[in-house]
C-alpha cells in the first residue's frame, strides 16, 4: 500500500539528484519503501545501514574513511537524524564525486524526526539534497487495494500506522499504539538528546489529545504542568518535529477583520489520537464528545497529506466566529473553503458563508461522513471524502 505518487517521486530523486531524504515518523515503512524501490530501479550495488545498531553507528566514528568506500553504490542511512555531524562530510563527498561526473543518488537518508535532520541538511547540503516525507496509510492507499470492500471507518478509528491498522482485531491495534506511544516519550524523545521527563511529556500529549482541533493557550498548559509557555511552545515543536503533531497556521491574506492568529493543533494520527483518550472501540468513539473534532481531524491530515506542495493550507477564523476548518490556495488562483461535518445531514452556518465571502473562495465544500455529492447552496456543494481526495489528486 506504498502510495503510488510517492513512489514515483522517489525514484525521480534517486535518478537525479546525489542525496534523499525520506522523513516520516517511526514504524510508518520508511525501510521497507527505500528498500525495495532502491532493489527495483536502482542498478548499482546498494549498501544499508542502521544507526540504532551500535554496531553500524560505531562505523561512522571515522565517516569520511568508511563513506569513501561506496564509490559507485548506493548507501542506505536509517535513522540519520542520530548522527547529525554527518552532512558536512556528505557534502564534501558529493562535491568530490560530482567534480568526477557522477551525477546519479550516492546517498539515501532516512529519518524519523525532521527538526535536526533538516537544520543541518539545509546547512550544508543546500542544493544537492531532496526531501520527500512518507505519512501513515491514506483512504485512497487503502481503497486503491480494495476498492468494493474498503470502509474509512476502520482507518479512522485505527490510524494509519500499517501495524496498527493491519492488526487482526481491535486489541490487537489498541496494544500496538499503547507500545508505540509508551517508545516515544521513553525512548525516542530521549534519544534525540531532547531531556523531557517521560511523564511529563505523555501527560503533555494526553492534554493536546483533549485540546485536538482548536487553539492552544501555553500559558494555560504550562500553569498545569508547572512549566513555563516557552517550555509548552518547545514540548509543542518537539512533537511536531517527530510527525506526532500538526500545526495549521491562520490565514494570512488581506481582510479588514480581526483574526485569530493562534495555530490550531491536530494529532496528526487519528488511531494515536484515540489511544490517549481511551477511547477503545468504534462504538465508544461515535458516543464520545470529541467524535466531531477527531473526525475534522483525520479528514483534514487526510487532505493535507495528499495535496502538492503548490498548494497552501490554513484555517481561518475572526474574533466575531466566522470561521472555515480549512482553506486551500492553489496555483492557478484557486482558493477552496472546506468545512468538516461529521453529520450525514451536514449544515452550513452564516459564518461560514462570511468567511468564505472575506477570503475570495473559489469553490465550498462541506465534507461529511457520507458519499453521495449533492447542492447545500447555490455554490456550496456536500461531498464524500474520497470524492474530495479524488478530485485534489487531479489538481495541479
């Protein structure tokens, strides 16, 4: 269920450019993708390396000695981001080689945290490196296998980490993500050199869980954690850099009215999400307060996930409630209004509509729970969300 665009994207890279980076959070198949697109498209020798192994991070306390080595051959690097003084090298490698006439991908790098990896790569591989970021399981990656019998329901309620979401039952799925979130504030976290205490940092979590879909006050959280809001503002960047959070930025066009300018916060794994609510079934979750905002949630990364980098996203929203969930600017002047409602009867409210009128929308969708795509208005429309991806997917 390797997304089929990715795939091409990374192969495009490997062709052309001399170092990748396939970023995404831990266990969502950055090995697996790297390794067999590598096996089937490359033609040189491939070579891999694993930097949570001693044994291979003990190779590289000599790196220039050991990386000349694989002169013609493609090196496989996992887990780089735990060895962040190896860029410069990198860079000088690349330069020697590409003053030789080889042009074609000598290095693959994969990460599981974007803050370290891209501060030092853009440092010193500016120009000879391409990032590209691999998300959890999408609708359209899982319909794609099975078209007839595919219900987003399961992926919304699980996640789209492939072990969660391919567990045999729900328990199976609720352990998997106890474990995983149990690694990243033991392990993960720590191992990034990031000295957050693990009970704080999964109290933390749990209280963004509670917060999903709004605006967080810092100084709020950090009066409950007993932490100043510079502290929140780097827990919140930290998670963020390890793919656990999603941030959408305010709209920032021109309009006389008072905007809110907080970032809005998402989870951005809708299984993980219902973990640390204890939310531990489909049932429980459809009788559950937060059904609406987990929902928003996970049509909203769904959207984010799938859209190229020419588009723009945000949410915009001003101090008297006209609101939109999210705004879409595209590159031919495109800007779309998108509303999440979990309802099967969506409505839309006025300040909806206001908002819409302030930001110049171009087309307005209600997105809900069903799948038929019918008129609210005269020029808002209610559509399914696979219909919308579909529709994003043949965007430019």
């Amino acid at each position: 269920m390797i997304p089929r665009h990715l795939q091409e994207k990374l192969v495009n890279a490997l062709n052309s450019i001399p170092v990748v980076a396939l970023l995404g959070s831990r266990q969502v198949g950055k090995t697996t993708l790297a390794l067999e697109i590598s096996k089937t498209n490359i033609s040189k020798p491939i070579s891999y390396l694993d930097l949570e192994l001693d044994s291979d991070l003990a190779k590289l306390d000599d790196s220039e000695s050991y990386l000349r080595r694989f002169e013609n051959q493609l090196l496989i690097i996992d887990e780089v981001q735990l060895k962040p003084d190896l860029f410069r090298v990198l860079r000088g490698l690349v330069d020697i080689r590409k003053r030789a006439g080889e042009k074609t991908t000598q290095f693959l790098l994969l990460g599981s945290a974007s803050r370290d990896l891209l501060q030092q790569s853009t440092e010193t591989l500016a120009g000879r490196i391409r990032f590209l970021e691999l998300s959890p399981f999408s609708i359209l990656e899982i319909q794609a296998t099975d078209p007839l019998g595919f219900n987003p329901e399961k992926l919304w309620f699980r996640g789209g980490f492939p072990d969660s979401y391919l567990a045999q039952n729900d328990n199976e799925s609720w352990d998997w993500r106890s474990a995983f979130i149990s690694t990243y504030v033991e392990r993960d976290i720590p191992q990034m050199g990031l000295k957050i205490p693990a009970t704080r940092m999964r109290r933390f979590w749990m209280m963004l869980a509670h917060l999903h879909g709004q605006q967080v006050n810092l100084s709020t959280l950090g009066k409950s954690l007993e932490v100043s809001h510079t502290t929140i503002r780097n827990y919140l960047d930290v998670l963020t850099d390890l793919y656990m959070i999603r941030q959408i930025q305010p709209w920032a066009g021109n309009t006389k009215k008072r905007l809110v300018k907080s970032p809005k916060v998402y989870l951005r794994d809708s299984g993980l999400l219902h973990r640390l609510l204890n939310i531990s079934d489909h049932e429980t979750l459809l009788g559950n307060p937060c059904v609406g905002a987990s929902w928003e949630g996970f049509v909203i990364e769904s959207i984010i996930t799938i859209i190229s980098d020419k588009w723009r996203y945000s949410y915009y929203r001003t101090t008297a409630q006209a609101e939109i969930d999210l705004v879409l600017e595209g590159p031919k002047q495109e800007v779309w209004a998108i509303e999440v409602k979990r309802s099967v009867a969506p409505k839309l409210s006025r300040g909806f509509h206001l908002a819409c009128t302030d930001i110049r929308a171009t087309k307005k969708f209600a997105v809900y729970s069903g799948t038929e795509r019918y008129p609210l208005t005269e020029d808002t429309e209610a559509i399914g969300i696979i219909d919308l991806l579909s529709n994003l997917v043949k965007a430019p």
